[in-house]
C-alpha cells in the first residue's frame, strides 16, 4: 500500500483499528490468538491479502514483544532454560515466511480448525497441571529444537493460533503451570512474530502507518493484559484461553471449510 493511500484512510477508521488492536492485544498476552481480530479488520481496511500478513505481524511483534517483557520483568520466563527453543523458533520463522511466498498453505489452513480445537479439548476436559513446588526444575533442552522450529515455521507460513500451540505443548512437555507456559508462549511468540516481520519487510509487504498506528494500541492493550494475566493465575487464564481456542476454531472453519 502506498504511502499516501495510508494516510487517505479515514480517521475514524483508524481508530476503530487502534480499537481492535488494543483488544486483541489484551486478549493475545492472556490467551493468544489476537490475529483473529486484527486479520480481519486489516482486511476490512482495504489492505491486499500480502500487506494484510507483512502489517499483521508487525502489530503482533509489538504486542508479543510488551507481554514477554512483562514476564520476564516478573521472573515468570527464564531465557537460560530456553536458548534452544529461542533459536529453533527463530530459524523456523525465517524459514516459514520465506515459504509463505512460494508454498501454497491450503491442506495446512484445512487441518487448523482440528489442530486448534483439539487444544481448546485438552483444556477444558484436561487435569490443570498444578504449580511445581519448585520454580526452578530442569527444563529438557533436546525436545525445544523440534518444537520451537516446527512451532516456529508455522508461524512464519500461517500464524493463527501460535500462542495456544505454544501453551498447550509446553504445558505438556515440561514441569510448568499455565502461568509460565503462558510465558515461554508470550516469548517465542515474539521471536517468531520478529522474524517472519523482517522477512515481510526485505519483500515490502507492510504497511507503515497502519502497523505502527495498531502496534502502538496493541503494546498498551498487552500491557495490561500480561499484568492481568499474572494476577489472576491459571482460574483467571483457563477460562480465557479455552474461549479465544474456540474462537479461533469457529472462525477457521468457516474461513477455510465453508468459506
């Protein structure tokens, strides 16, 4: 999108999208999946399908970036434990969004709807891990490579739903509580939402003004939302996540099946 045409859009339009962002973005430290409001509402802004990603994701970068800081600020994710996950996740975003170009996501967008609903079962039929008696038990290095690069080049090729992968199969692998698993989610979202953003902008698929506008909102909407999120503990982010996983389902399945 040219730069003029940018700022051709109508004011009130602008913050109806600041709107979204800052919902999505409370919405996304908690539980993730803020891609289901600022996706559709870039569209809706007029936004060519390939700035729609290349924008989506520089508002995602400033979201995730505000809610993994404020976790980290709260000693709820520690970088040591994970250097192997931070790394497999950035290599497989890179790659991811240099597929994204070339590769059609077609069979990857019909098995979403699965793939996520069957995170939003696990929860809200699942036994909630409960806190470790101990915050600073090993975390197993060998299995974050298959994770964070798989994990990684998905987001960087789709993204919805990156963050409630990120927590379930944390949750599942490692001796954490949903606070923490929200936080290795919240972190590795950054790095891959980082990632894939240099990607779109060496191609030129991000529009400015509108990304930077969005962002802004979204940073404070994550803000508030990680700091809700850590308050309220796992009774506060269970019922959240298991609604935006269903969310998150209902409209990939009309998007991809019925669409």
């Amino acid at each position: 999108m040219p730069f003029a045409l940018e700022l051709a859009i109508d004011p009130s339009t602008l913050a109806i999208l600041a709107l979204v962002a800052f919902i999505a973005g409370f919405i996304d430290a908690i539980a993730g999946g803020g891609g289901l409001l600022t996706i559709p509402a870039l569209l809706t802004a007029g936004l060519p399908p390939h700035l729609v990603l290349g924008t989506n994701k520089l508002c995602a970068t400033f979201g995730s970036g505000t809610a993994a800081l404020t976790f980290y600020r709260r000693k709820l994710f520690d970088p040591k434990q994970w250097r192997n996950a931070l790394l497999a996740t950035l290599i497989g975003a890179l790659l991811g969004a240099v597929i994204a170009h070339w590769m059609p996501a077609a069979w990857l967008n019909q098995m979403l709807p699965v793939i996520v609903f069957g995170c939003g079962l696990y929860l809200l039929f699942g036994r909630m891990p409960e806190a470790p008696a101990e915050h600073d038990l090993p975390i197993a290095r060998g299995r974050q490579w298959p994770q964070g690069l798989g994990l990684g080049l998905y987001d960087g090729v789709a993204g919805p739903g990156t963050g409630a992968f990120w927590t379930v199969s944390s949750l599942l692998m490692y001796p954490l509580d949903l606070v923490r698993a929200s936080g290795v989610a919240r972190t590795m979202n950054f790095v891959s939402n980082a990632a894939a953003l240099a990607v779109f902008i060496a191609f030129g698929q991000v529009a400015w003004v509108l990304g930077l506008s969005m962002g802004a909102a979204l940073m404070v909407g994550a803000f508030l939302g990680a700091r809700t999120a850590i308050k309220g503990g796992s009774k506060f982010i269970r019922p959240v996540f298991i609604t935006v996983v269903l969310a998150l389902t209902a409209r990939l399945v009309w998007q991809h099946w019925f669409g």
